[in-house]
C-alpha cells in the first residue's frame, strides 16, 4: 500500500493511468481535476509524464503532428 495516499500499488498505478490519459487530451480540451490529481500524486507521476515528453519528442522526429496536451503539461505539476 502507498503509504501517503492508502491506495494498493496496483489501484494507484490504474488511477495514475487515468489522470495521464486525461491529461493527454486532444489539444482545446484540459482536465483541471486530471491536474489537480496530477499535483496530488507528483512523485509517483513524474516518470509518466516524461514518457509524454519523450513520446511526442520521438513522433516529430518521425514526422508525426502532436495532437494531445500531454507533454506541455508537465511543468504544471
């Protein structure tokens, strides 16, 4: 169990999924509550939210258009 928050590893990791989904959204749509739980959760969040990072990074060298918010959110956490 997460000791700060209560959570078994495996329902946090399921509730750590959720809020990166929600966070890479398509451009025009932001969570503030995916945020927000983001913020609540900064530690264990942080290596997701570089993934966002690293992923877009890698689809523009591959020629691909970002379409989702993720990796601009990062900062906000």
């Amino acid at each position: 169990m997460d000791s700060d928050t209560g959570l078994s590893e495996e329902t946090l990791n399921m509730e750590l999924d959720e809020i990166v989904l929600e966070i890479d959204a398509p451009f025009g749509e932001l969570s503030v509550a995916a945020i927000r739980a983001a913020q609540k959760h900064r530690d264990q969040i942080v290596s997701r939210l570089v993934q966002l990072i690293e992923r877009a990074v890698q689809d523009v060298k591959d020629g691909g258009k970002l379409e989702t918010n993720g990796h601009f959110l990062h900062c906000s956490c």
